[in-house]
C-alpha cells in the first residue's frame, strides 16, 4: 500500500536527522586568553579547555593590563589571564571548576590559580613525569578577597 505522506509525518521524518538535533546544540562558551607569546604551558590550559567543550580565543600579551582591569591583585598573579562570562580566570583553573563558576555565579571577579603547580592543567605535560603538587583554586571577591573554592592533590 503506497499512501501519501503528510506534511506532518515528512516534518516528523526531518527532525529526526542528525542534523537537526546538531542544530539544537547550544554553542560553546568562549574562554578568551591573554598571554605571553612564547608560553607553552598556556597554550596547554588552552587545549585542556577546548577538549572539555569550551571555545578559546587566545590573545599575545597583555596579561598584566587585563588583570589589573578585571581586579585581580598581582599576589594572585599566573602566567595568563582569561575572561568568561564576565569572570576573570587566572592562572590554570580546572574546566570543571570554570563550568562550576558559569553555573553558580556568585559575586566574584573570578577564580585563580596562583602561580603554576605542577599537576594543573597544562602544568601536567610529559616533561613532569606525572608529578601532581597539591594546590587551591581561590575565589576571588572584589577588594582581593579570596577563599578556597576547590582543592586538588591533596593527600
């Protein structure tokens, strides 16, 4: 029996092509990056973010401008600064903890990770020979405040 499709059962049949579902995929959330040109352990925490669903823009120099801009004092201080949904992200914060950040959105400048612990996220490359240092992310309020938000490799 060959019947006539309707409009509806044709409607039915394209929302169920893959393409359709990849349409109602909301877009990645940018993470912007300023750093300095020839670091490679930022250009890592770059990767880490792209391979936990972010979208990165990464930007040479201008770290230091950016930071004192965004409220972080210099004793927070990393290698690179990023910005996301109004946040400032220093130094190499987990994805799971920015995520975190997106989803609770307290009153804060952002989070940081000051200095660069080995073990973090592009501070983990070969050359470290898995090699984990324990280490906090902080929560930054405004004035410079800071409490601890995460804690990692700690025994």
């Amino acid at each position: 029996m060959n019947e006539k499709p309707t409009r509806r059962s044709l409607l039915a049949a394209l929302a169920a092509l893959p393409f359709a579902s990849m349409a109602q995929q909301p877009a990645k959330v940018l993470v912007e990056i300023w750093k300095a040109p020839e670091c490679g352990c930022c250009e890592d925490w770059a990767r880490h973010l792209q391979a936990n669903g972010f979208a990165v823009k990464v930007h040479s120099g201008g770290n230091d401008a950016l930071r004192a801009k965004m409220g972080l004092p210099e004793r927070l201080a990393s290698c690179h600064t990023g910005i996301v949904g109004g946040y400032a992200v220093e130094g190499h914060v987990p994805a799971r903890e920015i995520r975190r950040l997106l989803k609770e959105k307290p009153e804060a400048v952002g989070l940081t990770v000051p200095g660069m612990p080995v073990g973090s996220p592009g501070m983990d490359a070969p050359v470290y020979q898995g090699r984990k240092d324990p280490y906090d992310v902080l929560l930054v309020g405004k004035g410079g405040t800071t409490k601890v938000y995460a804690s990692y490799n700690k025994a």
